[in-house]
C-alpha cells in the first residue's frame, strides 16, 4: 500500500510538472510573442510604416529607411525583388543566438523605435530587456527567447516579407507555438516555420521539428542526444510571418 501511494504521488509530481510547462508556454504565447506581434501593428497604425522604414519614402520592409540599392550584379526589373540585398534585422543590443545570416549594419534601435512611435512594449525580461524572456526548458535550465523583425526577400526559402525571428526556442515550445499559431506543427509551411528549412519545394510535404529535447545545446541539431539531466537543451530558431 505503501508503494502504491507513493507510485501515485510520483505520477502526480510528474503530470504537475508538464501542467506546469505547458501553461507557462501559453504564456509565452499570449504574454510575449503575440503582444509583440501586436506591437508591431501598432508601429504601423501609428506611423503609417513598419518598423525600422522610412516615412518619407516607404519601403514597405523592415528596416526600409537604410535600404540602399540592389545589387549591379542582378538588375531588377518590373519591380522583381529576387535578387534584392536585404537590410539588415531590427534588434535590440545584439542578435540572438543561432539566428542564419547576420545581417550587416543591423539596426539596434528595436526599443528606441517603438518608444518614439508610444508603443508600450510587452515587459519581457525586465526594463531595457523588453525584447527577451526567460523560462526553465524541460531540464531545467534558463533559457531566453528574443525577437527581432527582418525582410526577407522572396527568394528566402523559409518566407519572403517581413518576418519576426524568434530564437532560443527549446524544440518542443516551438512545435506548441506552431501548432497554436497554424493548427499543426510544420517546420515548413504556414506563417510560424523553422529557420532555415526549405519551404519552395512545390507540392511538398509537410516537415517535422526535427530536433528533440534530447539533444543539449552544445550538441548539433543531428547528434543522437547524450540526454543528461544537467545538459542545457538544444534550441531552434522560428520565423513568424508578419501581415503588413
């Protein structure tokens, strides 16, 4: 009898555990990504541009103000932006981690952008620490989350337009944002997607997150995963597709 009670009491713990993490990745959702989002919105309902463009001659793309010419080596006609070089992403302080292809110049004015424009930013981390926020992964450990807001040109394979880059996402908050934000976990379609994943194959199949909690993050996104309890786990980076 003994045993069965505290059999009972173990099971109890762990199912705490994941009610547990389960509501705080709601929160991320509700309280830090789409309050973001709705920052964004607000930057152009208020200003008439997305963040980081020009009001005098808009460009319709993040950071449009330092937008300079596309590249002589690919001319563009009849308005074509395949061959566009991209400005750099709008953060604030740094980039996060593990996000493709720093941007040249990127822009570190994400908080001094919003606050000019009256925007209240979600509180994220702390004051001055809006754009981040911190949460225990499955072993836990801290991990951080931050957002940035880029253009993509529509030759990007994982989503042309401009996109918030969301990073330090453990594997499986990412698949419950995914599949809170587009219905179903795809790496490859919809408007939440993994970074980096090829999404111009026609007529292709969906994609798994094809990382797991397994694997610590000083290990690569293909190892088998050592998956000791103190190991910090592994994170992958979101893109999030904006609608103006």
């Amino acid at each position: 009898m003994v045993l069965a009670v505290i059999g009972l009491i173990i099971g109890a713990m762990a199912i705490g555990k994941d009610v547990q993490r389960n509501a705080e990745y709601t929160k991320i959702k509700n309280k830090f990504v789409d309050q973001w989002e709705q920052a964004y919105n607000q930057h152009y309902q208020r200003t008439g541009v997305v963040v980081g463009d020009s009001q005098i001659a808009p460009r319709l793309m993040v950071n449009g103000s330092t937008y300079g010419s596309v590249p002589t080596s690919t001319p563009l006609s009849g308005g074509d932006m395949t061959g566009a070089d991209a400005p750099g992403r709008v953060c604030d302080k740094a980039e996060g981690a593990g996000m493709a292809g720093g941007r040249d110049g990127a822009a570190t004015t994400l908080r001094d952008q919003m606050s000019r424009a009256g925007v209240r930013m979600p509180p994220g981390r702390a004051e001055g620490y809006e754009d981040r926020y911190v949460y225990l992964d499955t072993n836990g450990n801290p991990q951080e989350v931050q957002v940035c807001f880029q253009w993509n040109a529509p030759s990007a394979s994982d989503g042309s337009g401009n996109v918030m880059i969301i990073s330090g996402l453990t594997p499986d908050l990412a698949r419950m944002l995914d599949q809170m934000i587009d219905g179903k976990p795809d790496a490859r379609e919809g408007r939440f997607r993994q970074q980096a994943v090829d999404g111009t194959v026609a007529n292709a199949p969906g994609l798994e997150w094809i990382q797991n909690n397994k694997l610590g993050i000083q290990e690569g996104a293909t190892d088998a995963g050592r998956n000791f309890d103190e190991d910090q786990v592994y994170t992958v980076v979101a893109i999030y597709k904006m609608t103006q």
